[in-house]
C-alpha cells in the first residue's frame, strides 16, 4: 500500500515523522506546564473551600441545611464541579452542574452519584446528609491529552518505519546501480587497453610480442574482474598473501595506463621485500587496494603528480599505504570518506573506498583510516600480519 504512494511524498517520511515527535514533545511540555497550573490553582481553591465550610459546620448559630451547605460551596459549583447532596436515606435533595436536566425522581442521579463516588470519596455531613462530588472540568480535558499524545506518537512510530523502509530501499537501490557502475568502471580499464593494443597490431606494430605481453596482462585483469564479483557473498580464502608482491604487481599494471606525456602521473612503490605475509584473500585484496590507487588517479587527473605505494610491517601488524599529491580531501567530507555515496569528484558514486574499507576490516579484521599529509590524501591499511 505504502509503495504506490508519491516518490515525492515517499521523500518526505523524515520530515513528517519529524514533525510528529516535535509536536508529541511540544504537547507533552504544554501538558505537563498546564498539569501544573491545574494543581496550584486547585490546592489553592480546594484550601479555601474547605475553609469556609468548616467554618459553616463550627458556626453553632447558622443552622446547617443542604441549603446553607450549597451556598457555602457556590465557588465549587461556578468552577463547573458536579456535585449532588443526599439525604440520610440517600435521596437526593440538591444538585448541581449535572450533566442533564433532571428531577428529584430521576433514575439518572442515582448513576450520578455511583459514578460521582468511583472519582472521590463523598463526604459525611452529621445530620444533613452526604456531600458527593466529581472532578473539575479542566481535569477530564487534561485526562484525553495522553490519548492524543499516543496517537501521534503511534502515528510518528509509523512513519518513522516508512521512512526506514524508503530509505532502504532508495539505498538498495543506490548500492545496485553504484556496483554496476564499479563493475563498468573495472572492466572498461582493461578493455580500453586491450583495444589499443589490438588497433596498434591492426596498424601493422612491428613489436608484437610487447603487445602480446600487456594484452595477456588485460586479459588476467579482465579474469581477475570476474573473481572479485564471484567472491561477492563467498567466504573469503585464507591463503598467504605476499604484500609486496601484491603492491608491485598492480603498481606495474597501472603504470602502462596512466598518462605519461601530458599531465604525467608517476607511480612509484617502497617496498623492500615481497612481504610482508598476510592471511587473506589475495582477489579482494587487491579489490581494495586498486580501490585506493584509482582514488589518487582520479585526484591527479587532469593535473598530473606521483603516487606512492609503500608496503611495511611494524610488530604484529602488516600495512600498505596510497599517498598522493594531489588536491587532498575537503574538510568539510573527511569524517565521512568511508561512508557510501561520498565520492569527491563529479559524477562519482562512491563506493571504492566503503567497499575497501569493508574488505580490510570486515573480511581481514584490520583497519583502514585516513593518514594525516602534507599534501594530497594518504590511505593506510592495516592488517595482521601472517605468523609462520
């Protein structure tokens, strides 16, 4: 039912469950300052009242008569307070602010006073009678406020879940089309690639076993495509995962696609081993550190500048790391990098970042931050490193 409401009212389900738990929380302080207004001004009515009608029952010289007794509590009855005075017998003799016209022998007193006695406890006159009375007007609004209060919190209830439920869904809906850009994105690098090389070998190039060499080099990169989204949902693999390696290998894959002439990007990698060894998926580790090395490409695009990968292991704990010069990240998006959706160039749908941070941390129980530099961005990540 919900789903074939308007996108646009569909958008606004924050805003309206807003507006109901500020409207909730403005009645209950509208509540609570008019509850506390009723019981000063009660106490005070109700001190005096009584007052006067025990100095009434003490004056020996006024003969006391429901009469007397009614003209002793007129305040009470102009307050709008019902209140009904038997006899010894339980007749009802005088009456006021019922809520009907009656007569002496109408049956509908009789539930009156029944339900005059269920508020309060009536009050014994020795020789007059029995004064019963019920609440005052303000009292009985004041009782429906938490009904109403309920309602809009039940209502702010539902349209909380409305708004958890569109959002989602438009998030499901993100995360599809951002991962099917990612996977466009991540095929079209090789693709673009082996398509050159296949129009220089049309042109008749010479060095065809240079050629064959980077196209062999796209095809494994369009392979190792395939096995990133097959390891989608999979438990990972625990193999021994050779940092180094891993860091030099794309580093040398990148350098043959990146602009070399105008706007120059350079790549260059410090690691002084293979290692160090880690436990992990070698697929999705390099998922994210491709990642983090098409985000400082991007950066530099258009301008040029150097990228440095740097591979090291401090104790127990295996890190590499992608630092380049470029425009650095905008302070005003630092604190939420990691997060989908926060990309810092145009057009971007970001998800390279969240999806590396959810491959070191969730996947290989490390952590990926955003190191402090001089200049441009740094993206360390660290994982625990491989004990023999």
């Amino acid at each position: 039912m919900l789903d074939k409401l308007p996108a646009r009212l569909k958008n606004s389900g924050p805003a309206i469950a807003l507006v109901l738990v500020l409207s909730v929380g403005g009645i209950s302080v509208w509540q609570a300052w008019s509850t506390a207004k009723h019981l000063r001004g009660e106490a005070r009515e109700t001190s005096r009242i009584y007052g006067q009608i025990v100095a009434a029952l003490s004056d020996t010289a006024t003969a006391t008569s429901p009469t007397v007794l009614l003209e002793l509590v007129s305040t009470i009855t102009e307050t709008g307070i019902p209140l009904v005075i038997t006899d010894s017998l339980g007749r009802a003799t005088a009456w006021q602010n019922a809520p009907f016209e009656a007569s002496a022998s109408d049956p509908r007193l009789e539930e009156l006073i029944a339900d005059l006695d269920r508020y309060s406890s009536p009050i014994v006159v020795p020789g007059t009678g029995v004064i019963h009375f019920g609440p005052v007007p303000s009292t009985r609004r004041l009782s429906v406020v938490p009904i109403f209060q309920v309602l809009l919190l039940v209502l702010a209830v539902l349209a909380g879940i409305w708004a958890y439920r569109n959002s989602i869904g438009r998030e499901r809906d993100q995360l599809w089309i951002a991962m099917a850009r990612e996977s466009a994105h991540q095929l079209g690098t090789p693709l673009m690639s082996a398509k050159a090389w296949i129009d220089r070998l049309a042109d008749g190039e010479q060095n065809s076993q240079e050629i064959a060499t980077y196209l062999a080099a796209d095809i494994e990169r369009l392979e190792r495509v395939a096995q990133r989204f097959e390891r989608i949902g999979s438990p990972a693999r625990q193999d021994q995962v050779a940092l180094g390696a891993m860091v030099e290998r794309l580093a040398s894959y990148f350098r043959t696609r990146v602009p070399r002439l105008a706007n120059r990007v350079e790549i260059e990698v410090l690691a002084p081993t293979a290692g160090p060894m880690v436990r992990g998926d070698l697929v999705l580790l390099e998922w994210a550190l491709e990642s983090m090395v098409r985000n400082s490409v991007d950066a530099l695009s258009g301008r040029g500048g150097r990228i440095s990968l740097a591979v090291f292991r401090e104790g127990n704990t295996a890190t590499f790391s992608v630092c380049d010069d470029g425009p650095g990240i905008d302070l005003s998006i630092r604190s939420r990098i990691f997060e989908p959706g926060i990309s810092t160039k145009s057009g971007g749908w970001g998800i390279g970042l969240p999806l590396a941070r959810r491959i070191v941390e969730d996947v290989h129980h490390g952590r990926l931050r955003l190191g402090e530099s001089e200049k441009g961005a740094m993206f360390i990540a660290e994982i625990p490193a491989f004990e023999e």
